[in-house]
C-alpha cells in the first residue's frame, strides 16, 4: 500500500524529467502537455466516476466552458491570468452545478444519458457562437499573460505549469476522496441508503462534488485552449467526453492515478498509431477494447499487481 | 403514564383499492421495547416506510419525541433521534467495519462538508466508532472489510451504526432475518444487552425472540393492529390466537 502510494510520484517525476533528457522539443512538449491536460480532465472526471459513482458522459463540456471562457475573453481582449482563470473555472463550477442540479436526481444509465444530453447543448451552443468562429473554431490572438509577463509562451515554463496544476489536481482529489466529504461520497457510491440511515442526504454531496469536478475541468480547459491556442467545438463533443471516460476506464476507474497514466497511454498510443499507418483507428479501437477486457482494474492495477 | 417517545396516530396508506396499513395507532414508551408483530402480508413492511419516511401516508401523523416528523424524510428522521436496520443487512461493503461507524459518527458530530483533513485520521471519530463496535462485540473485526463480516457480524455492524447515530429510539426491521440458530441467540443476547439502554420498535418474524425481549406487543393483521399489551396478554389473547398464532401452534 504505501509502495503503492510512490507509483503515481514515478510518473509525475518522469513528466518532470523528460524534457531534461531530450525530450524538450517543441513536438514532444506539445504531446506531453496534451497529455498532462487532458489527465487533468480525466482525474477530475474519474474522481466523479470511481470516488463519487457519478459516470457522466459530459465532463468534456465543463473543459469546453473552460476552454470558450479563455476564448470569448480573448476576442474582448481580456488575456491576463488572474482575470481569465477565476472566470474559466467560475464558468465551468456554474455549468457544472446547474446541469448537476437536475441531472443528479437520476442515477445510472439516466445519469450518464442526461449528462450526454447536457453535454451536446453545450456543443451546439458553442458551434451557434457565430462571434466565436462558430464550427470552424476561435484562433486565440496570444495566449493567457500571467500578471503581464508572456510566461506561458515559455515552452518549458508551460510544460511545469501543466505538470504542476496536475499533481495539484491529483493530490486535490485524492485530498477530497480522504475527507469526511469524499467519505460520504464513496458510502453512497457503494450504498446510498445506508448515507440515508445514518442522517445524511447524498444530494448535496454529489452536487458539490460534481461542481468542483467542472471547475477542475475548467481549469483543464483554460490550459487546452493554451496550448492549442484555438478552440473549437470538438472540444465539448460527446467523443471527447467519450476519450476522457475510456482514459479513466484505461487506467484503473479505482485509483486516481490510473486516471494519468490512461491519459498519457492513450495520447501516446493515439499518436504513433496515427504516424504507423492511415487507418490507425481501425488498430487503435480493437486496442482499447481489448485493454478494458484484460486489464481489469486497468493500467494502475497492472502495475500496482506488479509493485505490491 | 410517560409521553410516548413515538406515537403513530391512524396511519392509512392505501395501494390501489388496497389498504396496507389501515388506520395503525401505536405507542413507543420510553425504555420499552415495543415489539411488533403480523402474518405475512399484514403491512410491517409498508408500517416501516411510514415511520422512517420512506412512504408518506395517505392520513395520520408520525409523531417522534413530540415533534410531528410525517413529512420529514429519512436522514431527517434520523438526525432527530429515530435509528433503524433493515431487514437485509445495508452496510457499505467496501469499507471496514470501523469506516462504517465512524461514517455515522461524523454525521453526528460536526459538519460532513470538511474537505481537507483525512477522515481515517480523526481520532474522535475513530474512538467512539471503537465504542459502537464494542457495544455490539465487534471490537476485534473493526480493520476487516464490511463485506467480508459474516452474516450474523453484519447484522451486529448495522447495529453499531444505528447505535453511533446517538439515536433515541432504534427501529430494529427483523434483526433476526436469515440468522442461523447460533447468530440468532448472539443477536438476542446482544439485543438484551441494548435493551437496558435503549428504546426499540422491534419488528420480528421470530416470536421467540420477541417473547424474550419485548416489554409490549402489538399484533398487525391486514394493515390494523388489532391487538397490543404485555407478552402475557398477547399470547393469552383469543383473538390474537384466531388470527395470528394459530397458523403457528396448530
């Protein structure tokens, strides 16, 4: 168990490395920041989906609020950092309670429809943002200034600032998950009536839980549209929604953790699959089925087997 | 006589044309344990509902240590002093024993929206959730997984839960369900134990059981209690004979 504990540190301390050892070019900074984004999105989501029992299938719309937030402040020329973030992670949190308020009064398949379905109005409504680019997207003017310096535009200052805000967002949920919150979180994932019997109602919980999720997606969203330094609506699409979950499943939905490294497994796998051949996708799904047969309990299960 | 600690003023509850619990007045004395007991299909189940919320009555009123608690949901309840088991054990699984209690220890002491300090580490919470567990003679099984206890430690764990809530009254919904002989006289002996301690509405198929411990009974046949006093009375009772124990003695 606590061997267990240093396996996630391995992975951020070798994100924290690779540009020291070679791997600093702008080609492998940009897959590794995509990377350590969308694992941001996908530990926020899988401490919904493992930690809370909340398997949403719209959790790329609260990065997409995050991400538009960056963009229609940018079009009004507002750019700097302390300005941008709390209006990005406030859009997403707003988002995220709203949507949440109605759609975690269903559970189950209920659930996981109604968030679809929340998650595709959020798309159409950024693809009707004809001020924005509509469907063809929003190509940002400079990318978000930190109290007026151009910091992010630092490759190797962006690379630490992805990877910071993700172990922060790792050890923020794990945090949460450990809590007298996250407690009840879990108890009702496992067994709601028993929350119920002991005098507290799940409701609030999960709806709390479910906004700072958003709010955590937000901030994903703000370095998304950073680092692309272009958003579109593809970033709220139900596909991505999709790619988060099956990061989460990919990597273990039990541990935090796994939410990283089945996000950097699948961006690299999606990546050189698409270098190797035309029609990557027609190898890479029957990969990522195969992977949710075998690998029960995911990656971060495989390797904790083989650590513990 | 004392205030009752819970009154059921003519509880109706109607399923169609299909009256469950048809005008159901009973009283929960302080200190006793109030047994109650019915045929299959005499509307225990649907009684239960009513009292913790679950079900809202069509008519009557549920009241609970004076208050009028009818139309206050099921946590509310609880925190107002009303615990309950249920007929098939309902403890979280994965959590130890000991995460189980505390769970309804931190829901009785302080606020449950605390996000920073690791709850397995709050030693107040840990420390009476040892007590709860010790009450019901768990105390060595804390560390080991919910759902790895036996049955018979199951049912014991899910009344160290209801104890932890600090309740003023326990709704035990057949704490004998699917015990084994042996579980069901650790469960009865521990149920003597508690009943020094505390109030219980005791809802049981096991009429040796409830013989043993009740202080009062009331018998419920298609949705009307048509019968309550002391064991001596109940077992003596004509009527109660005709429509309830003869199936058994006869």
């Amino acid at each position: 168990m606590l061997r267990e504990a240093w396996l996630p540190l391995v992975v951020l301390v070798a994100l924290g490395v690779a540009p020291l050892l070679g791997f600093g070019g702008s080609y492998e900074t940009t897959l590794m920041a995509r990377a350590m984004i969308l694992g941001m999105a996908a530990v926020s989501l899988s401490f919904l989906v493992g930690g809370a029992g909340l398997v949403s299938l719209g959790h790329a719309a609260s990065v997409g609020v995050g991400a538009y937030a960056v963009a229609i402040l940018d079009a009004h020329g507002v750019t700097e950092a302390t300005l941008v973030l709390p209006a990005a992670i406030g859009a997403a949190a707003l988002f995220s309670l709203l949507t949440g308020a109605i759609a975690i009064r269903t559970s189950g398949v209920h659930f996981i429809m109604i968030t679809l379905a929340f998650g595709q109005m959020a798309f159409f409504t950024a693809s009707s943002l004809a001020a924005y680019g509509g469907d063809d997207g929003y190509t940002l003017y400079s990318r978000t200034e930190l109290l007026g310096t151009r910091l992010l535009e630092n490759r190797l200052a962006f690379h630490y600032i992805c990877l910071g805000l993700l172990a922060a967002s790792w050890g923020g949920c794990a945090m949460l998950l450990a809590s007298r919150f996250g407690r009840v979180l879990r108890a009702a994932r496992e067994n709601p009536q028993r929350v119920e019997a002991v005098g507290l109602a799940p409701y609030p919980f999960r709806l709390l839980g479910y906004m700072l999720a958003g709010a955590m997606g937000g901030l994903a969203g703000v370095l998304l549209a950073n680092a692309t330094e272009f958003v579109s609506p593809a970033t709220l699409s139900w596909q991505r929604s999709g790619e988060l979950l099956f990061m989460v499943i990919l990597g273990g939905a039990g541990r935090l953790w796994g939410a990283i490294l089945g996000a950097l497994a699948f961006v690299l796998l999606e990546t050189w699959l698409a270098q190797q051949m035309l029609h990557w996708k027609l190898v890479f799904g029957p990969l990522l089925v195969l992977a949710v047969i075998f690998l029960r309990g995911g990656l971060s299960g495989l390797v904790a087997r083989h650590h513990g | 006589m004392a205030e009752p600690l819970l009154r059921l003023d003519s509880l109706r509850k109607h399923y169609g044309g299909l009256a469950v619990t048809d005008g159901v007045s009973l009283d929960v004395l302080p200190g006793e344990i109030h047994a109650v007991i019915g045929p299959n299909g005499a509307g225990k189940t649907t009684l239960i509902h009513e009292i913790t919320g679950v079900v809202a009555p069509d008519e009557g009123r549920v009241v609970f240590a004076g208050q009028d608690v009818t139309r206050f949901s099921l946590p509310r309840r609880v925190r107002a002093g009303l615990a309950r088991t249920f007929q098939i054990t309902s403890v979280v699984a994965g959590f130890t024993a000991l995460a189980n209690v505390a769970l309804a220890v931190q829901a009785r002491s302080g606020s449950s929206f605390r996000f920073f300090r690791p709850a397995a580490t709050e030693r107040a919470l840990n420390e009476t959730a040892m007590q709860a567990l010790a009450e019901v003679g768990l105390a060595d099984r804390a560390g080991v997984p919910a759902g790895a206890l036996s049955h018979g430690e199951k049912r014991a764990l899910e009344l160290a839960i209801a104890l932890a809530t600090q309740p003023r009254l326990l709704l035990l919904d057949e704490p004998l369900a699917g015990a084994g002989p042996e579980e069901t006289e650790r469960l009865v002996a521990l149920l003597t134990r508690l009943k020094s301690a505390y109030t219980i509405l005791l809802v049981e198929h096991d009429m040796q059981a409830v013989f043993a411990l009740a202080d009062r009974v009331s018998v419920l046949v298609y949705g009307r209690v048509i019968a309550t006093g002391s064991v001596a009375e109940i077992r003596s009772s004509a009527k109660v004979r005709a429509a309830y124990l003869g199936e058994d003695e006869a």
